[in-house]
C-alpha cells in the first residue's frame, strides 16, 4: 500500500466516523427535543412548565401580617424580644433560654433527638428560621401564631419551668431589659410594683396535676396584679413573636435553578441544571414532584401543605401510640387564652379567630403532626416529631420502604406507598433535600449576644 492510499483509507474513515456522529446529533436532536431547548435563547414561558415547578418560579411573598400582634413589625419590640430570647434568667435554674434549644449556631435547633431545657422533652426541637410563615405552630398545632406559641415554653415543666409572674417581675427589676419593655411596650402597669420579687405563680397547666403550688399562689394575688403580670407577660410573648418574625429562611440554591427556568435561562430539561443545582439534585426534584410523589404533602412554596398527616411511624413499643400529636391540640388551642381567639389577642375577631373558633376537634386527628417544611432541612437532623431519624437517608429509607410502619386501617388516610427506588436514586433525593439549604443564615444577634 502506498503512503497516499493509506492517508486515503485513513481519511475515509475519519470523514465517514463524522458522518455518523453528525447523524446521530441530528437524530437525537429530532426525536428528543431537550438538546433543542437547553440553548440559552429559547424561553420557555413559566406557564408551560409543571405546576410543581411552576410555582418556585413565582417570587416569594414576605412573611405574613399577623394582625392579632399589635407589635408585629415594630423595630422596638424586635429588639426587645431579641433580648428575651436570648436571656436565661426567665428559667428555674437560669440556664435555659429560648437560644438553648433554638440555637443560632445550629440553625435555630439543637441537634438533639428530643429537646432538653429543665427537663428532658418528648418531641425534636424545630427551626425558628422561617416559622412565621407557618398557619399551625408546632408539630400539633396547639398554637395558632408564633407570638402565642411562646408563652408555653416559659411554664412547660420541661423547658424553662418557669412562670409569668416570675417573669413580669424580673422585667420590672432589671434595668436594662424594662427600658427595652418600656420603650416598646409603654410604662409598665402600676399594679406590678407590690408583686413580691421571687414569688412563682401561673394559672394551672392544661395538662397540671393536684398540689400545684404555683397555681395556688396566682389563686392568692390580686385581680388587678394577675391582669398586670398577664398584660406584661402577652406583650412580652409579641415582643418574641415580633423578633421571630424577622428570621426567614433563605433561599436556597434551588430557587435560583427554579428561577433560572422560569426565565428561560436555563432549560427545565437540561441536566446539568445550569451548573446552579447538581445533576443529581435535578434529578432528586424530579423525583420528588414525580414517582415519590413527596409533593403530595410537601408541595407549594414552603414545601409543605401546611396540613396535618399521620405516616403510620410506630410509637416506642413498636405499634401505633405514644404520642397522640393533633389529637387534642384542637381542643387546647380552643381553649388557650393565648390564641388569636382569646382575650390577649390584637384581633379577636378576625380570619384566624374564626377559623380557630371554626375547628373541629375529631378523632381521626389521632397520630397526625405538622407536615414539615423542607427548607434548610440539611441543617436541622435529627427529623421527624420525635427525632427518630438521625440523617437524611435514613428519612428516604423509611418512605422508601415503609420498614416499621403500621398499616393505617381504611378510613384514616393510606396514601404512602413503599417507593422501591434505587440506590442512585435515594442518592438523588437528598442531593435534592441538600440542594434546599439557604446558600446564607441570618447573621445573628451578634450585638445582642
Ligand atoms: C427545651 C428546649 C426548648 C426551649 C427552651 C424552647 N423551645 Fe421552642 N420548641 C421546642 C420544641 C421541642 C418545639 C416543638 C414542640 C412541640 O411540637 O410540641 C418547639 C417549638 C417552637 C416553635 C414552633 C415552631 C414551628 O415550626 O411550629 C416556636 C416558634 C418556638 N418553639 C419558639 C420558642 C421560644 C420563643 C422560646 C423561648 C421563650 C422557646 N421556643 C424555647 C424546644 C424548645
Ligand atoms: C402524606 C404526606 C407526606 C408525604 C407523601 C411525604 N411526607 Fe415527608 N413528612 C410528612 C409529615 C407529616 C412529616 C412529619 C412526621 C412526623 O414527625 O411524625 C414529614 C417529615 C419529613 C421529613 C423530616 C423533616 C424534619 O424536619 O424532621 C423529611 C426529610 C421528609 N418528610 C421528606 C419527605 C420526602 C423526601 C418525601 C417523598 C419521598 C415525603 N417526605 C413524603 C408528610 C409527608
């Protein structure tokens, strides 16, 4: 063979290799249109995308107004109540604030499978970050606004076993924090001045037993001083819902994806996701608004329906108990003064008073806790009610196989099925679950530390 031939051979083959190659662009390009859609220029208008997607495309509303807190969005009492939250006196042994088990550090939880103030509790500590969006607080929903909520941990035996009387006091006696209270709040009552310092006394506990003194001694004070300490306590609570209210989640890294393909920048069906997700957090969304059908509950902006579920986890002795969650936190929140319904209330006749006035306390509710959000989940192990699951595959694996679930009989709700998904593909879904991270926390309190 001559030299000339062989470039000759040579030369054919490279050129008939290209042919082939450019076909198969060709072909791929006509019979999967992803390769024609992931050019930067095609728009793809938000209207055709899924609904699931479609609604991370829409720009995130603010926070809520909460008309029931007249000191919602006042900077004065966001500084009083960042100071409250802070502060470990306002507990039995002066230990514990609210930053013990909400701490800043750790994204507003405290890595505890359960939480842990004066006493050891029963249920996971969640995240303050993002809280004020919630309808329900709590994984009952025993409260109803986030300031409300505040004024349970104050006298919870296990948290900070403490109580308002105690707490209006140190208020009046510390100087530092009453010109705080006062600057936002207004002078505090007359009728505090003759409230003895150190006497404990709060009304009796929803769930109090006999012998409790501290429900004796608010027996014994005054009409005049029990409406001075609950007016200092209530306010005090807005002040701590007015600073909660100031700590959002971020946004995270797959809102910018979600963002990107609303605006057509990037292609819903380009894999690499633009190189703001991981291809395998793509791949975990897919899942997740697809065949795991996780949006089912956690679907919407928040992640999260905002509704109440029971998933069939057993209780510690293996069946259906333990923890009764939504049962009966109906019929607390009807009756908690505290609430948007009741008598500290800024709008007690509003949209929430009625829709708490309009609840209905039902049995079915038996083992149903709050949907939670999905935001900055990475951040917040261990999961669940009950802190039962220390990592995220651990969470997958368990809706994956439904290992240890109690079949739910018929008329509660039966809507989990065992996924059976791959090894990769549980990989995919907590690349997608990391991918909700907020890309930033909050810089917190560092002046009010
Ligand atoms: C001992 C640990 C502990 C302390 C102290 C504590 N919390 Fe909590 N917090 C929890 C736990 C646990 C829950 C969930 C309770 C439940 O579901 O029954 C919770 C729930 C909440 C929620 C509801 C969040 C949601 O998504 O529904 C808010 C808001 C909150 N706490 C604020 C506070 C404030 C304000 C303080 C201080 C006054 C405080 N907490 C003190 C452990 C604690
Ligand atoms: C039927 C409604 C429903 C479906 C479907 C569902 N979840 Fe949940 N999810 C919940 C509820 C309710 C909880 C809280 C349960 C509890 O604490 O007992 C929860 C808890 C979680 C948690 C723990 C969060 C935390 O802060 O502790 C993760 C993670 C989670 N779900 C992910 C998923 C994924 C991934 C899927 C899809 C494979 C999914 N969920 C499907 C309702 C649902």
């Amino acid at each position: 063979m001559t030299a000339q031939r062989r470039l000759g051979i040579v030369t054919l083959v490279i050129m008939l290799g290209l042919a082939a190659w450019s076909w198969r662009i060709l072909r791929q390009g006509a019979s999967d249109e992803s390769s024609v859609r992931q050019t930067p220029t095609a728009r793809a208008p938000a209207s055709n995308l899924p609904k699931a997607l479609a609604v991370h495309t829409q720009a995130r509303g603010p926070i809520p107004a909460d008309p029931t807190n007249r000191f919602a969005d006042d900077a004065r009492a966001v500084a009083l109540g960042e100071r409250l939250f802070l502060d470990e006196s306002f507990s039995a042994s002066g230990t514990v604030s609210c930053a013990t088990c909400h701490d800043p550090d750790r994204a507003f939880t405290d890595g505890q499978r359960v939480a842990r103030g004066e006493g050891m509790g029963t249920r996971n500590t969640p995240t303050i970050l993002g809280a004020a969006r919630r309808r329900w607080f709590t994984w009952d929903g025993r409260a109803d606004t986030i300031w409300s909520q505040a004024a349970e941990p104050i006298e919870q035996p296990t948290e900070h076993a403490f109580d308002r009387t105690r707490f209006a006091v140190a208020i009046r006696d510390d100087p530092g924090v009453r010109r705080l209270w006062e600057a936002a709040c207004g002078a505090l009552p007359a009728a505090l001045d003759a409230v003895p310092k150190g006497l404990a006394a709060r009304p009796a506990l929803a769930d109090g037993g006999e012998g409790d003194a501290m429900a004796q001694s608010w027996a014994q004070l005054s009409a005049e001083q029990r409406a001075a300490i609950d007016l200092v306590f209530s306010a005090s609570m807005k002040a701590l819902g007015a600073f909660q209210r100031t700590l959002d989640m971020p946004l995270s890294a797959f809102d910018r994806w979600a963002d990107a393909v609303g605006q057509g920048t990037v292609s819903m069906d380009d894999e690499t996701a633009g190189g703001i997700i991981t291809p395998a957090a793509r791949r975990g969304w897919l899942l997740f608004a697809g065949k795991a059908n996780c949006i089912q509950c956690h679907g919407g902006r928040e992640f999260t329906d905002g509704e109440f579920h029971n998933l069939g986890l057993p209780g510690p002795d293996g069946r259906l108990g333990g923890d009764p969650g939504r049962r009966g936190a109906i019929a607390r929140l009807k009756t908690d003064p505290f609430s948007s319904a009741g008598v500290f209330s800024d709008d007690p006749d509003g949209a929430e008073a009625r829709l708490v006035r309009s609840l209905k306390d039902d049995p079915e509710t038996w083992g149903q806790f709050r949907t939670p959000s999905l935001r900055g989940v990475a951040l917040t192990a261990p999961y669940m009610h009950d802190g039962r699951f220390a990592t995220l595959p651990e969470v997958i694996a368990f809706y994956d196989t439904l290992e240890g679930a109690i079949a739910l009989d018929h008329h509660r709700e039966a809507v989990l099925q065992p996924l059976g998904l791959t090894a990769p593909e549980r990989d995919d879904l907590e690349a997608f679950l990391r991918a909700l991270s907020p890309e930033r926390l909050p810089g917190v309190l560092e002046s009010a530390r």
